[in-house]
C-alpha cells in the first residue's frame, strides 16, 4: 500500500504534470529543472512499478549521474523504507528500478536492453549527440513510456534544441523555460552569485542564469543584439504579410555560398519572413528555387513554393544586391550577374554602393534593435550566421582585426546589403543629461542666478567645509 502525499511544485512546472511523450526542461541555473524531475521521477516509481534510466551523453562514475539527488529526494519525501539505494541503481520494494548509463557506451545493439523501461531521463541533455538521440528515440517503446529531457541551452544547433524548440519540432513534446525567477525556493547564496555574475559579463549570465543560448562574448559583432531580440520576443511568429511587399537582401557567391534575406518594413519595423542559402548552383536554380515567383513557368512556381512551404507566392519590391553584380560574370555567355538575374525575372534590382564591411556592419546595428524574425528551420540558419560573424584574431598582436570569412560572413553580408537600403531609421532617444556643474546665468538686472542639481550642491558644500578647515 503506498500512502498519499502532498508535494510543491513551481507553478511553471505545471504543463510537465500532464502525460505526453516528451517533457523538456531548459534554462539556466538555479531554476529547479533537476530538482523536478528527481522528485516526479521517486514520486512515479513509489505509486507504482516503474523502470526508469537516468542517462547522460557521457557517464565514466557512478558520480557523474543523479543518483545523489534521487537519493536526496527520498529522504526528503520520507520514503526510505521504500527504497533500497544501492551503489550502482536504485530499487524499489514494489519492484520499480532506476539505472545511470552513458549513451557513448550504446550502439544500435546493446541498446535494446533498455526496451521494456518507461521512463528516460536525460540530464545535461544540451550534450546530447544527434547519433544518441537518435538511438534513443525508438528504444524507449513501452505503452505509456515518456522520454525527459532537462537542459541549459549552449546552441541553436544542439539536437536537444532542434527537437522541442525548432520549427519542426516533435508534435508530441512539451518544453518549458525556466530560470532562477521561476524558482520559488531560490536559495540566497545563489542570488548573490547571479548578481555578481551579471555584473561581471552580462551575456555569459544571461547564458548561465538566464538560459540564452552560449555566444561568443569577444569578437562577436552581433551575438548580444539577437540575444536581445529573442529575450524580447521578437523571434517568433512573424509569417508572410500579402499586404506589404517583400524586399530581398543579398551576397553572391559562385564558387562560394550565396546567401539571400527576405524581409518586409511598415516603415517603423522590420520583419525578416524568410532566408535562403545554397552552394555550388547556378543563378537559374537560385531563382527556382529561392524565389519561385519570378519563374515564367507556373508549374516551376508551383513546385518551388511547395518545396519552401510557403502557402501564397511574396509579392516583391526590390532585390539589393552587392556593388559588383554589373561587373563579375555569373556562368558562360560572359554576361553579368544583373543581366542574367533581370533576365531569370529578378527585378527591380538595385546595386549597392562600393562600401566595405564596417559601413555593412554598422547598418545592421542600427537595424536590429527593430527587427522581428520568423522562427522557421530556415531563418533559424540565418540568425545562426548572424550569431556567428565575428571579427578575426590576431595572435601576433593578440588583437582582433577585420572580419572572418567563413561560412557565416556570406549570410551576414547579404543581411548588411539589406540593412544599408533599408529606410527605417530608429528613433533614439538620447538619455537626459544632468549638469555636472553649477550654470551659472546673468539676469538682466545684472545679479547672478545659480541653478544647480543635488550632485553640484552636494559638490559645493563638500568644497566649502575643505575651505574652511
């Protein structure tokens, strides 16, 4: 017989306390991810018999597992006579069993011994390869089983993330954020940590506490502004809007990538709907395939739109494209990239001007703080380019120079030849400024008026009680 029992749980647990096949926790320290699960999981294996395994992409110890915290959460919740806690697993008296392994040590063989379990956790599950996923996924097959996943997100491009936060993600997952303000039981020494954390390196905390992604805090040109932007909620659902046109930004490659942005502005925001980018094709498959409207042939449009998902064709306005698009040949018949694009049905296009990267970059900066992205698995590729354009390190001078050219700089570039002929102009408000100094003004009565804010007079009696000493 098992006795009832009363539990507290963080409100923003609560859609994990439903049934579904996946469950995910992500988000920083100190917002109880673990501390939930052990206790769901003790709390399952008391009410009835439950085979779980606690895993991790890497186990060498016993030590390296959660075995400590489901020890800790049997003591807390009274229930040692229930359980019998031995070195390498945990058994229950109504035969539930719990075992820590490490997913490098399975293969498409040896994985089968985890078949009849019901429940796998995964902790630390940002380190989770796609390989064990994969492996994983089907192994856990029993009527009713669920797969738990808890996390602190590292990159956009973890296969954890790609799962439960990517635009395809499962049907049946459920992912909660939760970070140290979820946590009613926010421990004090903790706080103080995060308040030093943050005052230290700000992006490394919002990554640690905050559960932003991972970005790289030195040479990186944009990291912040897009981890400012999905901290915002301006990564999101911004589809397709017929009643604006859409405007292209791009960079060519021809043995390279070539990159190409989507985005529509009401004249005070901008919203990035769509990205594209390939290598190693011709303009004719670029345009089929990136911008099927332009085709003259509706059934090209129709597969192309297909292909991209989208439900209605873009209405375009301008494409901008590099400085060089009249002058560098794309493809036999030694005509020029703009020739060939007007004549595959790409117009109006407008070439940008002769600028260099810092004039690229600076336009962005000033763009983004009121941009919005549509989450789709393409533009997610996009904001990793942006996340990822840094500028190159100069060990001999122990300096960072001029950009990287890498595989992000080609999206980043095109993102920047749409962000110097973008109209919009931020309004910014310049913070107001307070005299530092007395202002001292002559009335015209010839007597001297003094105004002074608290610092100034705060200043001047500080002065007078020094000279008078």
């Amino acid at each position: 017989m098992t006795r009832a029992l009363t539990v507290d749980v963080p409100r923003a647990f609560a859609p994990l306390l439903k049934p579904s096949r996946y469950k995910g926790a992500y988000g920083g320290r100190g917002g109880a991810k673990s501390h939930f699960f052990a206790e769901q999981l003790i709390l399952r294996c008391y009410q009835k018999q439950t085979r779980a395994v606690c895993i991790r992409e890497v186990q060498d110890t016993i030590k390296d597992s959660v075995r400590q915290l489901l020890v800790d959460k049997i003591q807390k919740l009274g229930l040692g006579s229930a359980f019998d806690c031995l070195e390498a697993e945990i058994r229950g008296r109504n035969g539930s069993l719990i075992i820590f392994r490490g997913m490098q040590s399975y293969n498409a063989e040896n994985i089968k011994s985890l078949e009849n379990f019901d429940i796998a956790w995964v902790e630390e599950a940002q380190t989770l390869s796609e390989k064990s996923l994969r492996l994983l996924r089907p192994t856990i097959r029993s009527e009713g089983s669920e797969l738990w996943f808890s996390w602190n997100p590292r990159h956009d491009t973890d296969p954890v993330d790609a799962f439960f936060r990517g635009p395809s993600r499962h049907p049946d997952a459920i992912a909660i954020s939760v970070n140290w303000n979820d946590n009613p039981w926010f421990p004090e020494v903790l706080k103080t940590e995060k308040d030093a954390d943050y005052a230290a390196d700000p992006e490394m905390a919002e990554h640690v506490w905050g559960g932003g992604y991972e970005i790289i805090t030195e040479g990186a040109y944009y990291a912040r502004m897009i981890a400012d932007a999905e901290k915002a909620g301006r990564i999101g659902h911004f589809p397709y809007d017929p009643k604006l046109p859409v405007n292209t930004g791009w960079d060519i490659g021809v043995d390279d990538y070539t990159a190409i942005w989507f985005t529509q502005d009401d004249g005070i925001t901008a919203t990035v709907i769509d990205y594209f980018e390939c290598s190693g094709i011709g303009a004719e498959d670029i345009v089929r395939q990136a911008l099927p409207e332009c085709c003259p042939n509706p059934a090209d449009t129709a597969e192309g739109l297909a292909v991209l998902g989208r439900k209605e064709p873009f209405r375009y306005g301008t494409h901008y494209l590099p400085h060089d698009v009249k002058l560098r040949e794309w493809g036999a018949g030694a005509r020029s990239r703009y020739m060939t694009l007007l004549a595959l049905g790409v117009r109006p296009i407008i070439p940008g001007a002769n600028q260099g990267p810092q004039e690229r970059i600076s336009a962005v900066r000033r763009i983004l703080p009121v941009t919005r992205f549509n989450q789709t698995s393409r533009v997610n590729l996009g904001l990793s380019r942006l996340r990822r354009y840094r500028r190159k390190f100069n060990d001999a001078l122990g300096t960072y120079t001029t950009p990287l050219h890498d595989e992000a700089s080609h999206g980043a570039d095109a993102f920047g030849e749409w962000a110097i002929n973008c109209p919009i102009r931020p309004i910014i408000v310049p913070p107001e400024q307070k005299p530092d100094r007395l202002d001292v003004q002559v009335l015209p009565n010839g007597q001297v008026k003094m105004n002074m804010d608290v610092f100034a007079i705060v200043e001047a009696k500080r002065r007078k009680r020094e000279a008078n000493r």
